[in-house]
C-alpha cells in the first residue's frame, strides 16, 4: 500500500498540480502535506517547522478495470502521540482509513465511509463526518465513541467537521455551487455529540472559519 524513504531537503520543487491535505502537529514542529510534486505520484510529506523535509511516503494508487479510483485524500494527526490518520476516497465512493504511528508504520487499516475527519486536543478524540453521521471516534483504533446521525445530502455537499475549544464540534454542510438548495447549514454537537443546534445560512459572505468564531463568541 506505501513505500517510503528518507530525505533532508530544503521545501522546494514544483507544486503546481496539488495539495489536496495538510495538517500542523505544532507540539512535535511537524507539517503534513498530500500532495503531487516534480511529476511524482501523490505523497504524504513530512516537513520541519523551517520547512526542511524530513520524511516522504509514496500512497500508492489501486487499479480497477484500469482505472485509478482515489478522489481525494486527507489526513488528520493526533496531536497527543503523533499517530496519523490518512482517508482515501474513491470514485466510486469507497473509503478507507489507515492509522500510522510517528514513524509513518502501519497500526490498523479499515474501509469507510467517513469523507472528513479532525483531532480534537479537548476531547482527546477524532472527529468524523460522513453521509449520515457525525461521530467521536477513538484516535488510536478508530472505534467509535459516540455518534449523532444527520442525512446530509450525499452527491451535493463539501462537508468540513471542526473541534471546538471547549469540547465537542461544529459540522458545516456546504452544498456545490450547482446543487438546487444552496442554502449552508451548521450542526453544533457537544461532546457526547448530543445536538446542540443547527442553523441555516444563505449568504456566501459568511466562510466557515467567520461562523465557527461568531459561535464561539454567542456562547460565552
């Protein structure tokens, strides 16, 4: 499933075709990047805080009926230990998750059907959200903890999940610019992802990262 190799660069090369994922683990000055760079094919990059690389792993791509079926990839770290989550999407929209430890070695391997995931330092868990669900997952086995279900609109929607400070996450529903309801909705779950609201929000103007903050501020 991966090969890997060593190297001590300096972050340079041509990225012009992607970053599909990035992640900071701040407490152990490591930055993860998936990517594809100087024609190679998508990899994970390990790179210092000064932006040396101090790690490369090749995810190799599966074959079906000749076809390449990854979609898009992302990558969540436990900042805790330094163990890492890697989600895979495929076309066809199979899913999988592969754990790996600090030195990029495989802990466990599982399909699906998770399409964003994040760490949450407050709760010592990872956040998942998938077509149906948001739930609370455990970040070392990725059993689940906890879940609250919502039928988001599978086909239409780019789904982001956020940790909040104080425990718990925020779900933000952004359905693509030629869906027929483009309204943006807001799932609020506290930590034992009981729904604390939702809200519904029509205008453009207002990105996730503005509503994360205004909620933030109402409930202090």
């Amino acid at each position: 499933f991966f090969s890997s190799r060593r190297r001590h660069t300096r972050l340079q090369g041509d990225w012009s075709s992607d970053v599909c994922s990035s992640d900071l683990d701040d407490k152990n000055s490591k930055v993860y990047l998936i990517g594809r760079r100087d024609g190679k094919p998508k990899t994970l990059y390990v790179y210092s805080i000064k932006g040396e690389l101090i790690r490369e792993l090749e995810l190799l791509k599966e074959l079906r009926r000749g076809d390449l079926i990854d979609r898009f990839w992302r990558i969540a770290v436990n900042k805790d230990n330094g163990n890492l989550w890697l989600l895979s999407v495929g076309y066809l929209g199979e899913s999988k998750i592969q754990i790996l430890d600090s030195d990029l070695d495989a802990i466990s391997r599982f399909p699906s059907d998770v399409f964003n995931m994040s760490y949450s330092e407050a709760d010592k868990a990872m956040w998942t959200v998938s077509p149906t669900a948001i739930a609370k997952c455990d970040p070392d086995t990725g059993e689940q903890l906890a879940s609250y279900t919502i039928p988001f609109k599978k086909i239409w929607t780019l789904t982001d999940i956020f940790p909040l400070p104080q425990g718990g996450a925020l779900c933000f529903e952004n359905p693509h610019s030629g869906a027929y309801d483009s309204s943006n909705r807001l799932y609020l779950v506290d930590r034992d992802c009981q729904k604390v609201r939702s809200e519904e929000h029509t205008s453009e103007l207002q990105s996730p990262c503005n509503l994360v903050c205004r909620l933030l501020l109402e409930k202090k």
